[in-house]
C-alpha cells in the first residue's frame, strides 16, 4: 500500500480533550463510509456500504455501522441486511441514537430510513416514496435530519444523471418520531419536461422551513446548473433558482450543487463544483441571500494546470467569515494510474486560504475523486472521514482527526488558489408539487460484525491524591506504544511519585507517527493536609441536645494531650490525659452548676506542644 498510516494524539484529561489522528478503519473487506456522527459517549459511528467479492452481482443488501472510539478501538460494528438493493446514504444523531437514511431500488418506495437506539439496535425500519417510479439506474442520496421539534425530515434524489428520461426528482418528507408520515412531497422537475435533477443536501432554516441543494439539467442543455430549492415549513416551495459560471458550455462544464448551510449572519452558504472537460475542474464557494439572491462567490482551483480535479466534498462553519472544506484531488497521471489527494483546508470569504493540509496520497486504478464527510469536534478541531481505495479490491475508511488548525503532526504539503469577484447567472425555476404515499414497513436484520483495530490505544490517567512523604505509582496502561517520556524524566509506562504537582506523559509509536499527552494532577488528600486548624469553646451546654453537650477542642492536624477545668474557687472539677478528653458537665458523678470554669489545656500541634488556658461557660 502507498500510503504511510500516520497518528498523532494530545490529549491533557484534567482540563481539556484536544486530539489528533489518522486512523485507518479497515475491515478487511470492501466498505466504503458515506456518513459519521459525532457519539455521546465521545466515540464515533459511521455508516458505509458492504459490497461482495464480486462487486456486481448480489451488491448493495448490506450496510454496516461502526462504533469506534480512536482510544479504545472498536465499541461495536453491526450489518444490517436488507431485503431489496439498498444502499445507505447519510446518518444522522436523533436523541439518544441515530438515523440511518438510504435509497432502495425498487420504483417508487424508493427511500428507506431505520431508527437505531445508541447501540446499533433497530428500533424501526420503514420506505417512503412517491406515486411514480423514478430511474433505479441512479443510486440516490437520502438524507435525514432531526428538526428542531423533535421529528425527522426526509430527503432524497437521483445521485447521478444517468439517462435523460425526466424522472429525477426531489423528495421531502416531514416524519414523526414513530416512522409515521406527517406530511410528503415530491418536487417534480420533469412534469415541465424532460429535466434531471441530482439532489446534495437538506437544511432546516431558522424559519422553520427548508433548503435543498443539488443540480439540474434541462434537455436540451448547456450543462448542469446549481440548484436551490427553499420551503416553508409544511414543504411549500417559497422559490427555486439555478446558478452557473456563464464561462461554461455544454461540453466543457457541468455546475453540481454538493451542499447548502445557513450561516450565522443568516444567509447560505453554497458548495458546489465544476467539473470541466479539457480544463482543470474546479470547487465553487457562494453566498445567497434568504431569498436565493447572490451575493459573492468564489472559485477554487488546485495547481498546476489541467491535471489536476478538485472535488468539495462537505463544509462546516468556522466562524462569521471562514468555511473549513474537506475536499480530493485527482491528478490523472497516466491513461491507467491516478493520484488522489485528500484535503482540509480553511477558507476565508474575502478569498484567502488561511490554512491549507493533505493528509495523505493515493493511488487509484479506475476510480475518481473519493467523497468524504465532515464536523467540527467539541474542542474546536475537525473530524474528517475518508476511505482510502486499491482499486476494485479493497476500499476503507480513515478517520482523521486534527487541532483547530487542521494539523494532525503528519501533513503533507498543498497549493490551492482563489479566485474572487466570480459571476454566476441566476435563473427563477418553477416546480410542480405532488404528495406521496404513506410510508411501508422494511424489515432488515441486525448481525454482529467481529472488527478488530490493532492500533495505539490507551487509558486516560485519572486525578488521584497523596499523603506526603508516601509514595504512589502513577501507571499508564496503554498498548502498541514505543517510547514513554514524563515530565519528571523517566522513560517507562510507569512513575513512583511522592510530591504534588502535574505530571504529564507523552506517548509515541513510531510506526504510527503516533503522540499522545497525559497528564495527571497529584493532590494532598484532604485528611493529610498539613495546616493545624484549632478551636476551643468558650462556653457549652451540657443538656443532651446533641450539641455542644461536652467541651473539647475542635479542628484537625493536632493531638489533645490533657485537658484540666477548675472552679471559680480553684477546685479542680476534671481532669483527664487522653486525646479523645472530653468534660461532660459532670463533677463526682453529679451535673456541675452553671457558671463560669477555668481551663488548661496541651496540644500537640504536628510535633509542637502548647499550653492553652481561658474561661468556660457552663449553660445548663
């Protein structure tokens, strides 16, 4: 394999999770990931397709989720076989589990979407379609999102044109929690004619309504164009456009919509690319008004040249000006061989490139660039997933995971370049809206998949605390390391230490390009805490309340050695050497009077001995 598989992990556990990895995900069979969510637990899951020895023939009747966590390895791996061709699309987190959207070939119910609780288990399964057939040729892409209500949208369409029939369309379907159907529409672009449509993605707005982005192709045409479609929340069309780089013609440029997203100031961020013949293909940035209008747009190439085809893939927000975009390269080498590189990189709106990385090459024999999907972690990095491909043999994922700058400790270098001020022509489309039928039951069945990483893997040290001088043994239990390195200098998993302090830990295996930091904070246990803390009554009430009913000094870090009370005339009344001493009102076995005693005491306070003397005030 032409590929150096390289891991770099930091993590500091008191204070905060930050870290970084490229780790291959290989199941020793081909499966290709679509889709990842980010777990409760900080693991994650990420759906991908199963395909047979023999790709063509029986393809596409089993999908896999896998939970991984990058410390832990495998937490669980489950296939779930499907009665008809299936293949699944997106998967989305939903309360306490997740949605697993996907396309079945079988006419019009031709949307499956199953319901999982957070261990793989199938809570429901179920089809959604329209009344029409559409064209099986295409494998779709099907999307479900959970809405801010607490029920699911679901959305889908062809993934590619792959006949010019006219009956690719757009499908939107507002779902309970149960799989019932709330509501479904079906955006028929080819009721006006022979139109193709490729649907990207699905976003709620903060109106309450809906986005959908993809492509269309009129016949006759003069190539794909973008294409945005807004609703209201019940699925009412509110406008429909079609933007696309008026430089392009029919056989040198195709517009394909990937990906739409609201952004902080309110208006939508559109991913598309430009896939030109005899050129050297390139992505498109733009940003759209709430009411589908442009506002500026860019274009990014890679360098040098024609050879070279870039390909977004998914973008997530950094910030009020900033997109960070994965994305792949394939630069077509020989008539047989290319190159693939697989990209991350931070774009700015005013057209810089703040940072820019290639994790790693490939060679592919017959495939184009990868897709890839994307999210931004809790600490401010990037979690990207990928596969990596041998040609028709063998196909896997690779989760990455980088810092807010995108670095993981192993990136090799890239050279992107934006143009800005780009023009794209804007067109109104009309579509006409038909309702769909309710949804069918599609059982699958859930079987155990025996998956395996053999990768670095570790246990997070734990805050723990000390009694100085004591020694205790901080041991970090981890497998598949090289080198140990703490901050007190000793070079084995394993540290005796007997002062208080932060002690960190950096871990490595070389083979991996591998580095992890722990760190433990040491503490005085709050019985050994060194600081005398003393007080002495000055009065108590012997009466069996429960409080204050004998007089004994209070506080810690100190030893009573004896204790002496005297009556105003000077006749002692208690006297007792013990370090539990406690007078209990009482003189030869009868209750003393109230009044006011006299007291001397010595203590032992950590090795200093004192004397103490003062008034007492018996109440009774």
């Amino acid at each position: 394999m032409n590929f150096k598989i390289t891991l770099f992990l930091a993590i500091i556990w008191s204070q905060t999770l930050a870290q970084t990895i490229q780790l291959p995900l290989d199941p020793g069979r081909y499966a290709g990931a679509n889709s990842f969510v980010a777990a409760a637990n900080g693991a994650w899951t990420y759906s991908s397709v199963v395909l047979p020895p023999s790709i063509f023939v029986g393809a596409g009747k089993t999908s896999n989720l896998t939970s991984i966590s990058p410390s832990q390895g495998v937490l669980w791996s489950y296939d779930y076989q499907y009665t008809k061709t299936s293949f699944p699309s997106r998967l989305a987190n939903f309360q306490d589990g997740y949605l697993m959207a996907g396309f079945v070939f079988d006419g019009s119910q031709n949307k499956s979407l199953v319901r999982l609780d957070a261990s793989g288990e199938v809570l429901w399964s179920k089809r959604y379609g329209s009344p029409d057939d559409v064209d099986t040729v295409n494998q779709g892409i099907t999307q479900a999102i959970e809405l801010t209500d607490g029920n699911i949208a679901l959305a889908g369409g062809a993934a590619s044109f792959a006949s010019d029939q006219g009956d690719n369309d757009f499908f939107l379907a507002k779902i309970a929690s149960d799989g019932s159907q709330i509501w479904g529409r079906r955006y028929c672009f080819s009721c006006g004619g022979n139109r193709e449509t490729i649907f990207g993605n699905l976003v709620e707005t903060t109106d309450g309504g809906f986005l959908l982005t993809g492509s269309y192709l009129p016949f006759p045409s003069s190539g794909q164009q973008i294409l945005l479609l807004k609703t209201n929340a019940d699925g009412d069309t509110e406008w429909v456009k079609s933007f696309d780089d008026p430089v392009g013609s029919f056989i040198n440029s195709n517009d394909r919509g990937v990906q739409a997203m609201e952004l902080p100031n309110g208006n939508f961020a559109l991913i598309a690319n430009q896939v030109e013949v005899f050129q050297n293909s390139a992505g498109i940035v733009a940003e759209i008004d709430p009411d589908g209008n442009l506002i500026r747009a860019l274009k990014i190439r890679i360098a040098p040249g024609r050879a070279f085809t870039l390909q977004l893939n998914k973008a997530v927000n950094d910030g009020n000006e900033a997109l960070v975009i994965a994305a792949g390269v394939t630069q077509d080498s020989t008539p047989d061989l290319s190159l693939e590189q697989n990209l991350l990189f931070k774009l700015n709106w005013d057209g810089s490139i703040a940072w820019q990385h290639n994790y790693y090459d490939e060679i592919l024999v017959g495939f184009g660039t990868a897709s890839s999907d994307l999210l931004q972690t809790a600490n401010g990095g990037f979690a990207h997933l990928t596969n990596f491909s041998e040609g028709f043999d063998n196909i896997y994922p690779i989760l990455i995971l980088t810092d807010s700058l995108g670095e993981t400790g192993c990136e090799l270098p890239v050279n992107l370049s934006v143009e800005t001020g780009l023009q794209l022509n804007a067109q109104n489309l009309t579509v006409t809206t038909d309702p769909t039928d309710p949804p069918t039951d599609y059982p699958i069945t859930k079987t155990a998949f025996d998956f395996d990483l053999q990768t670095p893997s570790f246990e997070p040290l734990a805050d723990t605390s000390i009694c100085s001088p004591d020694t205790i043994l901080l041991n970090l239990i981890a497998e598949n390391i090289d080198t140990y390195e703490w901050s007190t200098g000793a070079t084995t998993s394993q540290v005796s230490v007997t002062d208080t302090g932060l002690y960190i830990v950096t871990l490595s295996n070389l083979d991996f390009c591998f580095q992890f930091v722990d760190s433990v904070l040491v503490t005085l246990k709050p019985e050994c805490d060194s600081t005398v803390q003393l007080g002495i009554p000055n009065a108590f009430s012997p009466n069996g309340d429960g409080t204050n009913d004998t007089f004994k000094p209070v506080g810690k870090n100190f030893i009573l050695e004896s204790i002496q009370v005297f009556d105003r005339w000077g006749e002692l009344v208690f006297d007792k050497k013990d370090a539990d001493a406690a007078w209990d009102g009482s003189y030869k076995g009868k209750p003393a009077a109230s009044d006011v005693y006299i007291y001397k005491m010595t203590i032992n306070e950590r090795g200093k001995v004192k004397k103490y003397k003062g008034d007492l005030t018996l109440l009774r």
